[in-house]
C-alpha cells in the first residue's frame, strides 16, 4: 500500500538492471582504485627493501586481478 504526502515529489522508479549496473561500475572503481594503492605500496616496499611486505602485496594485486 503506497502512501502519497502532500508536497512530496515523486520517487523516480528504480529499475534492478540500472542498480546491479551501478554497482557493477562502482565495484570495478574501487577495484581499481585498491589495485593503484597497492602497487604505490609495492613499490615503497621496493625502496625499503622489504621482501616480505613485497610478497605479500603482490600476492595481494594477483587476488584482486
């Protein structure tokens, strides 16, 4: 049962296929975005010469592709 208040502007109708498309798109930005840090992080750990932070990240990016 729907109820319409007064001054109330209509809710726009929100189609299933447009939301898993959003959120589609919304997950591969924040894979991607998880994939930059983490190669940022990789090469830090680089300069620090950190072997097993090094592996641990890269195993990390080789889940996440």
């Amino acid at each position: 049962m729907e109820r319409n208040l007064v001054n109330t502007p209509p809710q726009p109708e929100v189609n299933v296929t447009d939301f898993e498309f959003a959120e589609m798109v919304l997950n591969e930005a924040l894979r991607n975005f998880r994939k930059e840090q983490i190669r940022k992080e990789i090469d830090q750990s680089l300069q620090n010469q950190n072997k097993e932070e090094f592996l641990r990240l890269t195993e990390e990016l080789k889940n996440i592709s």
